[in-house]
C-alpha cells in the first residue's frame, strides 16, 4: 500500500516522520524528563515532587505527586484571564442554524455559579456527582465545576435506561444527579427526568436532582429532593474558589463495558489526565489559537470527556458541542456546522461518517468545508473505503486523516498519525503517541517481536493518563487489565504491526463489542434477556453490520413452562427488555429463538460457531469435535435469522 502523504507541513507542531522519530525516542528513552517537560503546560499550584512511579503487576500507578493543581482553573479560570473574550464553548444546538457563544469569561462565570450551587446541596471535596444530561452546556458546567470543588463527576450517557443509571448512581453513591426535563435528539424528545425518576425512585443515597430546563416539557418534580437548576443558579454569585487537590486525586469515574456483566467504574485521576489530555489533544490535533475544533462525540463517552471537554479547554482552544444527530434534518448536518462555524479540526466516529456516506456526497458537496484541516476518527476500526471517502470527499484530498486508537482506561489517545508528520495508511492507527510503547503478546504471554506479526495488543510501562483503578474495585481493576500478561497492560484488542512498523487494530478479543461506535459487553445483553421470564439462557454476539461496524446477534432458549403463542411478539418483548434493562443502543439486530446452543463438553459455549451462523457464513465450521452434541450446529443454520 502507498502511504498517503501527510498534508499541513507548513503549521505543524511536529513537522516530518524524522521529528516524530527523534522525538518519540527521546520520550521513550527519558520519560521522566519527557513528561516532566509536558507537565509545564499546565498551571501547578504547587510543582510535582517526582514524575512516576510504578508497580505495574499491582496496578499500582501515580503520576506527578505532590503536585498540585486544579483541571478547572487550568481549564477555565487562566484562559479567562488572558483571553477572557475568547469563545471557550460553542454549542450548536439540535436546530441548525441555532449557536451559543460563550466565552472564557462567561465560562468562568457559568462554572463559579455551578459550583455554587453543588455546595449549598452539600457536595463537598471527594463527593461523587451524577450527570445525566443532554448534549446542553450545563454538561460542561456540571463537570469543571465538580472539578472546581474536588467533587468527582460520573457522567452517565442520556440514552441510558433508568436501572443502567440507577446501577451507576449506587455504585458511586451520588448524592446529586444533574439532568435536564428533556433531551433533543433530532426529531426525537428524549424523557430525561422520567427516567431519573424512575432510577433513583427509593434510593435513599440522592439528596437532590437538579434538573436544567430544554424543552419546557411538564415533568413531576418531588418536593425536597427536585429543585430547577435554574433557580438555584439564581441564588448563587458566579464566582467560587478552586480546591486545590493533589495530582492523584480523582477527577471523574466513568462507567465502561467489560467482558463481565457488571459495568466498570474507570476511575480518572487529576494531574496525569490534564498533562496527558492536553499534550495529546495538542499534538494529535495540531491544535493552533485559531483553530475552532469540532468534536462531536457525546460528553457521556470518553471521547467526550477528553476531547470535548478538558483536553481543548486546558489548551484554550475554542471547542464545539453539538446537541443534535448527523442526519438531522439530513445527513449535510455536519457540514454545516463546519461552515457555519469555520471549524478546522472535525472528530467523529466511523459510524457516524459511514451513515453520512450512505446518503451520497451532494450532502457534503453542498458545504464548501474550506476551513477544515484535520478530520479525526475514534471508537472502532475505520473501513480503508470509509477512511478515503471521509479524505477525498469530506477533506477534497485536502484535509489530514487521523485514525485515534484508544480507550476509556487510557484516558487519551495511543496510537494515531500526527498530521503534518505521519504518512497514513487507509486502516491503521499507523504509530504510537510519544511516550507510548505497544507490545504484541502471544496468548501464552510471550512479546512478539519484529514487524509483520500479530497478537494481543498490550502498552508497556504506564503514561500519565492511565486510569488508576475500578472504583471500589481496586482487585478487578487488576485482574482485568494486568494479570493475563503479567508486567503489561492489556488492551483487550487484537492487532497487527505490519512491515513499516504501523498498528491495525483487528477489534476485541474478549466478549465486548463495538456496536455503532458505542462499547457494549456481550454478557450484559445476556443478562438483560435471561431477567426476561421467557428466556433460560442467551447467547449474544457480534457480525458485522454495514452502518454500525458490528452489530447484534442474540440466540435465546425459551424456558418449558413458558407457552409462547405468538414467537414474533415474543421477540419484540425480548428486544424490549434489552431496551429498557440498558439502552436503545444495545437492542438486539437479530433474535433467533434457539433449543440449544453449541457447548463444549465442558459446558463452555463455542462462540466462534454463533460468530459464523450469524454472520452467515456457514460453509466451515473447522474443528467441532469438543461439541458435546455436534447436530446443533445443523439446527442452528436451520433456523438463522440470515
Ligand atoms: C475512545 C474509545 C475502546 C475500544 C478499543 C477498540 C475500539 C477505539 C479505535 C478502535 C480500531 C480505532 N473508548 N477502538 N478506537 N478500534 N481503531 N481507532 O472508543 O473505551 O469506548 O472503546 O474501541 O476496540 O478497545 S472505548
């Protein structure tokens, strides 16, 4: 494959392969003076002491202590006063054509009175916050102004059932859950306190729900425990002081999917998440004072977190919130923000820009987009035909490409090109960020070395933005991530290094799957379906899917003593019940109502079977000789949804 030229070498911060190189030697070779040096970004309210220190096979990690500092005031309050007239946030609301402009001062203001109000419902240092919002900029408010008084946010995606953000809530024990009356989504009215009502209905825990006003939609509102935001803010002065917390205290939880059915508190920390946001947010963006930079991810993601929120406002750059979907009114909707709005720098992920591509390019073609200059992608693997459109159509070959591997637990980007630097390759992830070294083990552990090879994607040795540990889970945050392949953590992906030294993500190589961008564990959507007084067992996997990358394939036995009369009403009744116990998004594509499934004689189901049957690709089953009983197979094809 010819590498595609990198573009923009005339701004760039790292400005060819060769500086990169240098550079990430240097980082790989000093580490402690690397990030000592990334650290002086940020504003410290007292100097770190030492730069890292590590037990890695404990999951013991600590960046930066005896530092201190605070991600709000290096978010907002120093922006505010250098360049208070600067849009810090532009929100583009679910209307086109409808924009706020705040600035940093009116930011700082926001977020003082924010902070205000968390304080008189008795937040204080060290509490846990839950935020349930639309994309509205109170999300942001809510979360710097935690941030502000050392309160720990747990932001909840808005399209989550009310017993998924009830799980979340008593997890983290929040006492205050921010929300809105409604969420806009589209055409699409989102009944946002309904379902907070629902969720913390008897739970003694929260104190107060604050609760912003979108829509003006009649919501109930319990007295003493309900309060409007509005009011309250309009109690408060805008102005509140920062606590100044060490660089290992938490900054936010956010809850992930893993291969077990019970969703992961991935604890963030503050001083190594603030370096690591803003140095890769930086460098990977190419971010410039003038840039206005537009990613459109939701704040209840990670991508959210560092790329919506703290990375580009620690950088002062000017950041772009966008309420609605991309295919309302149609699917010309981001580009019409990036002409309206003169946006340089475009963040999205591969489902979003496959469903855009669907509808055919005079929806692109209709914007001129001549301010765009990077156009990133984030949260799967990005199809080579997918990658050149987004490069020939939406960037009009002019634009850089920016494939970013990354996760939750990573708390920033890992493996992307740096425009201006990096030739790319339609597919890769292409190289490390600085400081970052992948390793690719075999399934007994040992490194594969040398280029051309595949394996489990693991990092060596720590970087400032790795998260810390599970909420109270400390163990599990172990077991999960440091004990498979002892002295490394593991990503969960596989991957290959090919023969120029450039990473391809090949997806998971545990039961969680990407389904349109958003991860999901296969163990949770079976839960969901067994708590259903139909179903015995479930089977859930992924196949793959034109628009969402992967979809959702469950296989259900129905119990004895259950008649169902009519099996297509009965599917729905599943698919709802996936619905309601998590989310829309991890509704079922296909159910197919099976007598068995294929399980070993041990009792361990072959997964790689379902793979096959649901992706219709039946011809070769390979070895199945450890069946318990073979003839299922036979049965299964018979009856697929395909
Ligand atoms: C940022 C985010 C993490 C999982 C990860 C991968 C997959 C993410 C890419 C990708 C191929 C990419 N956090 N993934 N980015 N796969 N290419 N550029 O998505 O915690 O929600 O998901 O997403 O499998 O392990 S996440």
């Amino acid at each position: 494959m010819i590498p595609v030229k990198p573009h923009i070498a005339k701004r760039a911060h790292v400005h060819s392969l060769a500086h990169y190189e240098g550079l990430y030697r240097e980082s790989i070779a000093n580490p402690a003076g690397f990030w000592s040096t990334q650290a002086e970004a940020l504003t410290w309210f007292h100097p770190p002491e030492s730069v890292h220190q590590a037990r890695i096979e404990e999951g013991e990690i600590a960046w930066f202590s005896g530092g201190k500092l605070n991600a709000c005031y290096n978010c907002v309050d120093r922006h505010a006063e250098t360049q208070p007239d600067k849009v810090a946030i532009v929100w583009a609301a679910n209307e086109p054509g409808e924009y706020r402009k705040i600035t940093y001062a009116e930011l700082a203001r926001e977020v003082g009175r924010m902070a205000n109000v968390l304080k008189s419902h008795g937040v204080r240092r060290g509490d846990r916050v839950a935020i349930y919002l639309p994309m509205i900029p109170e999300v942001a408010f809510a979360m710097l102004a935690c941030a502000r008084i050392g309160a720990v946010h747990s932001v909840v995606f808005a399209g989550f059932s009310a017993e998924a953000l009830r799980e979340r809530i008593l997890d983290a024990d929040c006492a205050v859950v921010l929300t809105a009356d409604e969420g806009l989504r589209g055409p699409k009215r989102i009944p946002l306190k309904e379902t907070v009502d629902d969720a913390v209905e008897g739970l003694s825990v929260v104190r107060s729900v604050l609760v912003a006003k979108r829509t003006g939609a009649e919501v109930a509102m319990t007295p003493g425990r309900d309060y409007w935001l509005a009011e309250e803010l309009a109690k408060e002065r805008a102005t509140c002081p920062v606590e100044w917390m060490d660089a290992e205290d938490p900054l936010f939880v956010l809850y992930t999917s893993g291969s077990t059915g019970k969703p992961k508190g991935v604890l963030h920390t503050t001083g190594g998440y603030m370096v690591y946001t803003a140095f890769t947010h930086r460098h990977v963006f190419d971010i410039h004072d003038d840039d206005v930079y537009f990613c459109a991810a939701d704040a209840g993601w990670i991508t959210g977190h560092s790329y919506i929120v703290y990375g580009p406002l620690a950088n002062g750059t000017t950041t772009v919130m966008f309420e609605s979907v991309p295919n309302y009114p149609d699917c010309g909707r981001y580009w019409q923000v990036v002409d309206d709005l003169e946006v340089s720098v475009f963040y999205t992920a591969p489902t979003a820009i496959r469903a855009v591509m669907r509808a055919g390019d005079e929806f692109v073609t209709r914007a001129s987009r001549k301010s765009l200059r990077i156009l990133g992608t984030v949260g799967e693997p990005i199809n080579p035909e997918v990658w050149t459109w987004y490069h020939d159509v939406v960037g009009n070959g002019q634009a850089a490409v920016i494939d970013t591997w990354w996760q939750t637990e990573t708390g920033g980007i890992m493996i992307a090109p740096l425009p201006g630097a990096t030739p790319a390759k339609p597919g890769s992830a292409t190289l490390p960020m600085f400081g970052i070294r992948p390793v690719l083990v075999d399934d007994e552990g040992t490194e594969i070395k040398g280029n051309g090879v595949s394996g489990n994607l693991c990092l060596a040795g720590s970087w400032p933005g790795q998260s810390r540990t599970i909420l109270g889970d400390h163990q599990r945050f172990r077991s999960t991530y440091f004990t498979r392949f002892p002295g490394y953590y593991f990503t969960g992906d596989g991957c290959r290094r090919d023969e120029d030294g450039y990473y391809w993500i090949t997806g998971r190589v545990d039961d969680v799957i990407n389904v349109a961008g958003h991860r999901l564990g296969t163990a949770e959507i079976e839960s969901a379906l067994v708590a259903h007084e139909a179903a015995a067992e479930a089977a859930v996997v992924g196949f793959p899917h034109e628009i969402k990358g992967t979809g959702i394939y469950a296989f259900v036995i129905i119990r004895d003593d259950f008649s169902a009369e009519d099996p297509k009403a009965l599917v729905g009744a599943l698919r709802d019940q996936v619905r309601r116990v998590i989310s829309p998004i991890a509704t079922p594509d296909a159910i197919q109502i099976v007598s068995g499934l294929p399980k070993t004689r041990s009792g361990k189901i072959m997964r790689r079977i379902l793979r096959q049957i649901a992706a219709g690709k039946t011809d070769d089953f390979g070895d199945i000789s450890t069946l318990a009983d073979p003839t299922i197979v036979e049965a299964l094809i018979a009856s697929s949804e395909r």
